[in-house]
C-alpha cells in the first residue's frame, strides 16, 4: 500500500519566525512600493475565497480548522471495487450538496482587486491554487491565469471524456430523487451547509450507500458503463499534470518579482514555486495571516486580511483611462474595509 502524506506545516514555523511589526499603513506602503517596482506573478490560496463563502483548511494557525478532517485521496476515489465504489458515493453525495453554493459564490473584494491590479500593469500572471473560478469571474483574463490544481465546473470520467459540472449535476439530481428533495427542502427552508475548497461539504451522521453515480455519457455510447467519475480537480495523492507544472516554473523564471497572497503553501506544487522564486532571488512579498511554510526564509510578510490590503494598493495605483478601468475603480471604492488604521 502506498502511504500518502498529508500536506502539513513544519511545527517549527509556528513560533520561530520573527516577522516585521506593521501597522496598516506601513503595509499598504510596502505593498504599493513592491508592486510599483514591476509587474509581479501572483500565488494565491484558499484564504482568498473566504470572503466569498467558501471557507479555508486552515486556520491562522496554520493548522487544519477541523482536526478530524480526512480529505479523499486520489487512489481511494479512483479504486476499483466496492470499496473505490463506496468512496465515490460519498464524495460525490457530498459534492452534490456542496457544488451549488461554489457556483453561485461571487468574487470579493480580493479578486477584484487583483484583477484591476493586472488591468493597469501591476500583475502581469496569476497562478492559483483555487479551484472555485472565482478569479476568472472577477474578470481576470483567463490567458494570464493559471489554474494549478483544476477547476470544479468540469468532470472526467476515468476514459478522459469531459462533461460540463452542471450538466452532471442535472444528472445527479434526475438519479438521486430522495438527495434532490433534501437540497430542495434545505432551499425552501433558507437553510446551508458549510462548503470546504474542493467543492463538498461535511454532513454527518447520514449513509452514502443508496447515493447512484450516473455513468458517462460519452462511454454509454461507446458501448461501456462507466462510472469512475471525478472532478477535473488535483486530489491529495494525485500528480498535477506536467504541462501545468512546467508552465508554472516557466512563469516564475520569467516573472519581475512574485506576490504570494492567503495561502499557507503547504502543498509543495505551491512551495516550490516560492523555493524557485527565492532561489533566482526574485523579490517577494507574502500577504498571509499566520505562519506559512516559506517562514524559515524570512521574507517580508503582510499579516492583514488580503481583501483590505489588495484594495488599497489597487486605490492607490489605479489611474483608469477606459471603461473597464472606471468600472473596477467603482466597485473597489464601493467596498468597505475591515482593517483599523
């Protein structure tokens, strides 16, 4: 049996780190100093979704919020027999629950941000670890944008056909009348459950075992039933396809300076990008609250929520001159900030 680790912070980095003492102001400085010094390739996390609804792994801490969380591995879900059977019941009964309110999630102040940033020439890529499409909704041009562990709105069978999320949602819904009538129910009741980054939510206390996974469609034709069936996400234990892999060591060689913002970068398909980034001594700054696993580099480190601080360096460098320019500026003063000055 291969034995799968679980991305975790070094202990160490929880108290060994003496970081920079600023105030907001003195934040918001270095950020608009950074950023005016060239165009920067973005990382960004989990912690950028928050806002939006869809809640984080970690907490400030750098720790799992729910210490009993087991994420599906990849090998689990795609397992042949009953037992990789049992687990694609429970993921996708879960993800069933969990995909619609990452759909209707809108973009927050974050997103925004970074996309009137790349709008007028302080951002030219932007990698993340996301896979809620939250950035692309907010208007960030999706040729600079790299989506390094997948997206949720597209699914694969294990044949490699592509489906639209909601179109198997639809599916889902037609094949699990009883699960339609408990999302309905919740709906009429204005009721919701807590969503994590990959798209499912946690229930308790409830059997996946009567959950039906439709089968491809595509392999229907092609005379197979085929029902090994999965996001085109980067589950734990899975390799991130080696196409997105180089291209994001290629932007980070090519990158002026590189901006990490709201991610612990416990996984190492995020570390190495920073460990690349230090090592061809790019400039870099980390907006993050909490420890992250870069600490022991000791690197300029904001510790404020990314919203306040990304729309301020925003306000600050903005000057539009077109339409789209006006109209990220409007909804940048349209926000209200969180941070005390």
């Amino acid at each position: 049996m291969v034995r799968i680790s679980i991305p975790t912070l070094p202990i160490t980095t929880w108290s060994a780190t003496t970081r920079l003492a600023m105030n907001a102001q003195e934040s918001y400085k270095l950020l608009e100093d950074f950023l005016s010094g060239g165009p920067a390739t973005v990382l960004t996390g989990a912690g950028v979704s928050v806002d939006s609804g869809i809640r984080a792994y970690r907490g400030k801490d750098g720790r799992y919020m729910n210490p009993n969380y087991q994420p599906i591995l990849y090998q689990q879900l795609m397992a042949p027999g009953n037992a990789g059977k049992a687990f694609r019941q429970r993921y996708w009964a879960r993800s069933y629950l969990g995909y619609p309110p990452v759909r209707e999630a809108k973009p927050n102040i974050a997103h925004y941000s970074l996309t009137a940033l790349e709008h007028h020439g302080f951002v030219n890529r932007l990698i993340t670890q996301n896979v809620d499409g939250l950035h692309a909704r907010s208007g960030f041009p999706k040729e600079k944008l790299l989506e390094l562990h997948g997206t949720l709105f597209v699914v694969k069978c294990r044949q490699g056909h592509e489906l639209d999320r909601d179109e198997f949602q639809d599916m889902l819904s037609e094949a699990n009348p009883s699960w339609k009538a408990f999302v309905d129910d919740m709906n009429a009741q204005g009721e919701s459950l807590r969503t994590n980054p990959d798209g499912d939510i946690e229930l308790e206390g409830r059997s996946y075992e009567d959950f039906v996974i439709p089968p491809c469609p595509t392999c229907l034709k092609e005379g197979r039933h085929e029902t090994t069936i999965k996001p085109d996400v980067v589950f734990f234990g899975e390799t991130i396809p080696e196409y997105k892999k180089q291209q994001s060591l290629q932007e980070i060689l090519d990158a002026d300076r590189f901006l990490v913002v709201a991610t612990t970068m416990a996984t190492y398909s995020a570390y190495r990008l920073l460990q690349l980034a230090h090592q061809n001594k790019k400039p870099i700054v980390i907006v993050n609250i909490g420890p992250t696993r870069g600490d022991h580099l000791q690197l300029p480190q904001i510790e404020l929520p990314c919203g306040d601080v990304l729309k301020e360096c925003a306000l600050r460098l903005s000057r539009p001159n077109d339409d789209q320019g006006r109209r990220l500026l409007d909804v940048l003063r349209s926000w209200p900030i969180t941070t005390k000055i």
